[in-house]
C-alpha cells in the first residue's frame, strides 16, 4: 500500500497539516468497502482516497463544453446545483493529459460517502482472484522501440536541450468478454487500500479504472496540500534486496535531480496562491506494492479564499513529474516520441464540492477499458542520467501493478 516510511515533514491522520481529515471517530465497519462492491460500471462513479471514500451514481448534470475554462464552468455548475436545492453537491470524474481535450466531470444524482478504505477493516480480506483470461497483449511501441526512443532524448538532454522529459508506453489486452471492471477495482484496492483508487467514465463507452499513489493537490478551507512523487525504483520479494533498492533510490543522484525537478515546479506554480508554503528540504520514502517513490509533501495556506482545489490542479497541471521540463519543449518530445494518445493518463481523476474543497490525483498507474479491450499505460521520468535498459525495466514494473489485478503478466 501507499505508505510513508519516513515521516518528517510528512502529515500523519493525527497532525494538523493532515488535508480532509476522515469522517468520524464512529466508523462503520464494512462501510467503505460496501461501496467499493457496491461499484458498476456504467453512470457509477468510484473514488478512494486516505481520506474518504465516495460512490456516486447517476448524472444530475454534466459538466457543459464551452470556451470558458475547466474551473469557471465546475463553480457554474456547483452553484447551480445548489440553487436547485441539493445542500452539498460534489464533483467527480477526471481530466485529460492535454488540457485543451473534454473533461469527463459530472456531478451525479446521488454520492453516497464513507471512511477511509484502509480505516475499514473488512479492506484486509483478500479480494476474489481474477477468472483465468486468455489475454491477448500487444505492447505499443514495443520495449526495444521505447528503449530507442528514451536513448534519444536522453542524447538531446546531454546537448542542452531540455531538462527532463516523461515517456510512457502502453500495453493493449483483448480478450473474448469484457473485463470484469468491478472485480478488477476491487483487486486494487485491496491490494492498495491507502492509495487513490478510482473507477469513472472517460469518454462514451470508456472506463477509466486505476489505483494512483500520487495526491496532485488537495484543498480544506484554506489549507493545501501537494504531494509530487519523482523517481523511483521497483520493490523486491527479497526483503534484505527491498531494503537495499529503497536506501539506493535515496542516495541516487540521478533520481534526486529529477525529484528536484518536480518540486522546484510544484513550489514556483502554488507560491502566488499562497500566504505561506512549506516545502521539506528533503524527500522521504512511500511505497506501493510494486514500487519505491520519492516523495516530497508541500503544504500551505491560501492566500484567497475563493482559490479552489480544481483552480489549484489547474495551475500545476501539467508537472514535470508526468510531462517534463520545460514544459513546452516536453509536450512537444512527447508528441514526437510516443505512438498513442494518453488521453486521460497522466491527467487528473478527483472531486470537488460547491465550496472549492477537493482532491485531485495524478492519473497514473492505471488502464482505459472500451468494449473487450484493456489499454494499460506506464511511464518514467527521462533526465540526462537516465540509461534506456533502467527506463524499460522501470515501466514493466509499474505495469504491475494492473497486470496482477487482471491476472496476467508480460
């Protein structure tokens, strides 16, 4: 699970700085996870977070297209809601990696809410093993073909070009039925029960299903909360070798640079936001089942109330963490460089209510499901140190985390 190993500077349940503290100290037992089984594809929306769990279903209203910006038409759309009378109207869907592309957001018809999943403890039960599939897998581009493609841009970076870049691949699974999207939620998280696990339409006939371990922004009155991952390096069953990787990603230049990076961004996009931000000197440790992270936690206070989680998403949107550095140059090497559209990877997943509190979730670790078609994504963060063979085995690893949730493996 998403769990912080060292713990300065990083808000616990208990501290203040903890954003969107749980729901009462009465907590049901059962309740968060009755809404993880209670989850159908479709109109249902599902969202977990350390926080609090919500499942929405049905549409009250979807957010309208227009020329106006992503954050203007959600406070529209809220403050109408609760002209009409529902008291607390909430948000939820997800954004694209490209900003100019359609959100899918939409307020539904009813959210039910509980605790926390890991403050439930029927979240300790194993989840069903997957039914056996025979899946087809296609990977696009090929690993030897991504290996090319990081071995070039890590050349243009040694040239000055830019600083950093994320690439990403993709595998595509076909089988002869549709994927059994609610036993796959419920699998990650399980697996990843005080991670960001989600499960929302993406476009019309598109899921988008994942278990992220990356908090984009969050906000709670005035309060803000970000939490950038950048580097990273795969868990190991060997727990003396666990050890070792995770005090190695610690240590490790390369991957501290690109951290660095990501942080340096993170503090230049919130600081006009704010009265006061808190950015730790140093990167901790967070693990998930398949992977070590770097993680830095930044807090701070509003300088305008009327600021919003989404209006803050927004603003970091794209981080270098998913894109690159600059920002520009990186959309542009990604555009050159991957054979896809990410579409919702890499994007944002999350919720808002009428008064601009939130949480927002990096769109990682994660596939697109249309028809009896899985299209899985994973990527990694390209800087002058990188080295092709790392790159390709890192974003295996990263595809680990859904391939054991479907039960296959490449």
């Amino acid at each position: 699970m998403s769990t912080p190993v060292r713990a300065s500077g990083v808000p616990t349940q208990d501290s203040p700085d903890a954003p969107h503290r749980p729901l009462p100290s009465h907590l049901t037992p059962g309740a968060a996870t009755a809404l993880l089984d209670a989850y159908r594809p479709g109109e249902d929306r599902f969202l977990a977070t350390p926080h609090r769990t919500l499942l929405g279903h049905g549409t009250a209203t979807e957010l309208p297209s227009g020329d106006e910006p992503v954050t203007v038409r959600v406070k529209a759309v809220l403050d109408a809601r609760r002209r009409a009378g529902d008291r607390d109207p909430v948000v939820l869907g997800a954004l694209p990696f490209d900003p100019s592309a359609p959100a899918a957001l939409a307020v539904p018809r009813t959210v039910r809410r509980a605790q926390a999943l890991r403050e439930d403890p029927l979240v300790a039960l194993p989840a069903t093993a997957p039914a056996p599939v025979d899946w087809r897998v296609r990977e696009v581009p090929s690993a030897a073909e991504y290996g090319e493609a990081v071995a070039a841009a890590v050349a243009r970076m040694k040239a000055g070009d830019f600083a950093k870049v994320v690439l990403a691949r993709t595998l595509e699974l076909t089988s002869d039925t549709e994927p059994d999207l609610p036993a796959m939620l419920r699998r990650l998280a399980h697996r990843d029960p005080s991670g960001y696990t989600f499960a929302v339409p993406s476009g019309p006939g598109r899921t988008l299903v994942g278990a992220s371990p990356e908090l984009l922004v969050s906000r709670t009155g005035r309060r803000l909360t970000a939490n950038p991952l950048a580097g990273s390096a795969p868990r190991s069953d060997d727990l003396a070798e666990d050890v070792r990787r995770a005090a190695a990603l610690l240590e490790s230049e390369k991957d501290l640079h690109e951290h660095a990076v990501v942080v340096d961004a993170i503090r230049e996009a919130l600081a006009p936001y704010c009265s006061r931000l808190n950015v730790p000197g140093h990167p901790t440790l967070v693990r998930t089942a398949a992977m070590w992270h770097l993680s830095t936690t930044v807090t701070g206070d509003l300088a305008e109330p009327a600021t919003t989680a989404l209006d803050l998403a927004c603003a970091l949107h794209p981080t270098p963490a998913v894109c690159g550095a600059p920002t520009g140059l990186a959309r542009k090497v990604i555009a050159e460089s991957e054979p896809f559209d990410r579409g919702a990877y890499t994007g944002m997943v999350g919720w808002q209510n009428a008064d601009g509190d939130g949480e927002w979730v990096v769109t990682i670790r994660c596939a697109e499901a249309e028809g009896r078609t899985l299209r899985l994504f994973a990527g990694a963060g390209i800087v002058a140190g990188s080295s092709p063979e790392a790159e390709t085995a890192e974003t295996g690893a990263k595809f680990g985390t859904f391939l054991t949730a479907v039960g296959t493996s490449l």
